[in-house]
C-alpha cells in the first residue's frame, strides 16, 4: 500500500537500500503491524547508548544559531566564543535529560562535554580557514522536492552559505559529522559516512533552484583545520587537518541517485520488505537479535567456520603407548 504523504529522504532511502526489513521495522508502512500497532515501528526491546546523539545535537545547534542568528555580525571574537560554548552547554544538559545515555558503556559526562567544547571552538578554525561564510549562510535548510509527480524527495542540510568573492564563489553545502576515524583493514583509516549523501543534497539544490551547487563537504568535528593529520598508529604524518572533506559529484551522479530513490519507492509502495542481513548493517540495527533472517545467517556461518575433526588431535592410550590417530610417538611410557 502506497504512502501518499511520504517524502524520501536520504537516511530513509540507506535504510531501504541497506535492508527493507529494517527500514519498515524503523518507520512503519501503511496498514503493516510490526508489534506496535498499524503503521507504527516495531518497539526496541533493548535501547543503545545515545550519547553520540546527544554531543552531535549540542554541536550542531550552536553552530545552527550562530548562522541563524548572525552572531558573528554583532559579538566580538572572545565573547563570540563564550556564547557559543554556554548554547552548547545548555544544549548538551537538556539532551541528556530527554536521552537515554548507559553510562556503562558512555565516556564521562565532563569527557563527554570536552568533545562539545573542542567540536564546537574546532569549526570556528575550519570556518574560518576555509571561508565557510558569505552573504547567505543558513543552517538546517529543509530543502523539499519532487522528482516527478509520484516522488517527493527531501532533505535538512546543515548548512548552505554563498559566497560572493574569491577564492570560493558560489553555493557550498557542509554536512557536519561527530564521527571517528577507524581503521579500515587496508592500513588506512575511514569514517562511516556515504558521500552519496552530499550528493543527495545536491540533487535536492538542483531539484530546488535548478542550479549545481558548486560544492559539497563534510567537516568532522573531531578533526577541525589545524590538527596534525595522525596515521593509524597515531603518529603525526606532518601534515594538518583541512577541516572540511570536499566531494566531487557530476550530474550523472544526481540523476544515478534521483533513479535509486525512485526504485526504491517503487519497493515501498509494493511492500517488499525482506531482510538483507549483512554484519555491516546488522551492526547497527536495533533489532538484530530478533531478526531470524539475521539468527539464520549467524548459525550457517558458524557451520561453515566449524573446523572439522583433525586426527592429529585425537589422543588415545593403548597397552601404555601415547599415540596421536593411530601414530606412535616411539617412546612407551613408564
């Protein structure tokens, strides 16, 4: 059954994408009951930690209403500073008493703060380095659009500024993300972001204004412009962090992506929802023990990784001599 008042956007459609099963049992569809009732998401039985949560909305909404608000235009550099920390503040302390956080598993409330306060003075390097204000310059922009008639695609892009002057003139779109580094097994190190979905922002600009931005970003805020570029053993490489990570995009990849939300609409509207349990998304998945697909998917994995029963590991005694599968081991015992 089709939602006719569904807008797709881009955490919706890398759900779907990801696996169906979880995106219904996160959303909710049409008449479909999950165990919540009609249409509803299917209750979590065990709730994760939401510190992370907590630190990227008391990041963000400072540096939300310093463009807003236009702080920089009427505060002066060290009281600039001071306002932005105390709006994080009151921030972070409301959040943590609307989140749950386990501080079982959470870094210290003040470790937790220092990251706020570190993200928050840290962007203010990398607005500044790379110029990330000019004439318009919002932050939490809803840009809604239709692909065609059937397809409403949104998103609620962090920031957009124009700048009118060198060295960067035009639209940037900045997506800002509290993320780590990891390893990545290949001796480097990643973050688990999609540049697809800056690109996603900028099908949505185009869809908007019928205009390319001239360029895409994430700025991770545990990596402001400045920091020494560490490698994965955390040695200083000498070089310094640039602050924002730009991504290239072309119009074959707006039209590659406004096809896929399509697709995937199409899925929706006809109710597929099977599960596609991979470790990767399972990982991050509320459901995860309840899902038998995933359940299914552990215990043939654990019959294939099974070692099979080595003759060499079998021991006997007979008539005072240690032999391993049928072997002597030439020395008969006391």
């Amino acid at each position: 059954m089709a939602r006719k008042n569904f807008t797709l956007y881009w955490s919706s459609l890398a759900v779907y994408e990801e696996c169906p099963q979880r995106f219904l049992w996160s959303r909710g569809w049409g008449a479909i009951d999950c165990g919540g009732g009609p249409g509803r998401r299917k209750p979590i039985a065990e709730k994760r930690s939401a510190h992370h949560a907590v630190m990227g909305i008391a990041i963000q909404e400072a540096i939300e209403l310093f463009y807003n608000d236009e702080l920089w235009k009427t505060l002066a550099p060290p009281i600039l500073r001071a306002k932005l920390l105390d709006l994080a503040r009151k921030a972070f302390v409301r959040e943590l008493t609307r989140a749950y956080v386990d501080w079982r598993t959470a870094p210290p409330r003040d470790e937790l703060w220092c990251l706020v306060q570190d993200a928050v003075l840290g962007y203010m390097r990398t607005l500044k380095a790379q110029m990330l204000l000019g004439p318009y310059a919002k932050a939490e922009v809803d840009l809604v659009a239709y692909i065609d008639k059937w397809n409403p695609v949104g998103g609620r892009v962090d920031t957009i500024l124009r700048r009118e002057s060198e060295p960067h003139v035009g639209v940037s779109i900045i997506d800002g993300k509290n993320s780590k580094r990891y390893k990545d097994g290949k001796g480097g190190l990643m973050t688990f972001t999609d540049p697809d979905q800056l690109r996603w922002y900028a099908m949505l600009y185009y869809l908007c204004y019928r205009k390319m931005p001239d360029r895409v970003g994430f700025t991770y805020y545990r990596y402001p412009y400045g920091d020494p570029v560490l490698d994965v053993e955390g040695r200083d490489t000498g070089e310094i962090e640039p602050g924002v990570e730009w991504v290239d995009f072309t119009m074959d990849d707006l039209k590659g992506l406004a096809q896929r939300a399509v697709d995937a609409r199409k899925g929706m509207n006809k109710e597929r929802f099977e599960a596609t349990p991979t470790p990767k998304t399972c990982k991050f998945c509320d459901w995860e023990k309840e899902c038998e697909e995933r359940k299914a998917q552990k215990a043939a994995n654990r019959r294939v990784r099974k070692p099979k029963s080595d003759s060499l590991a079998e021991i006997h005694t007979e008539a005072g001599m240690l032999t391993f599968g049928g072997g002597s081991s030439g020395k008969k015992g006391g």
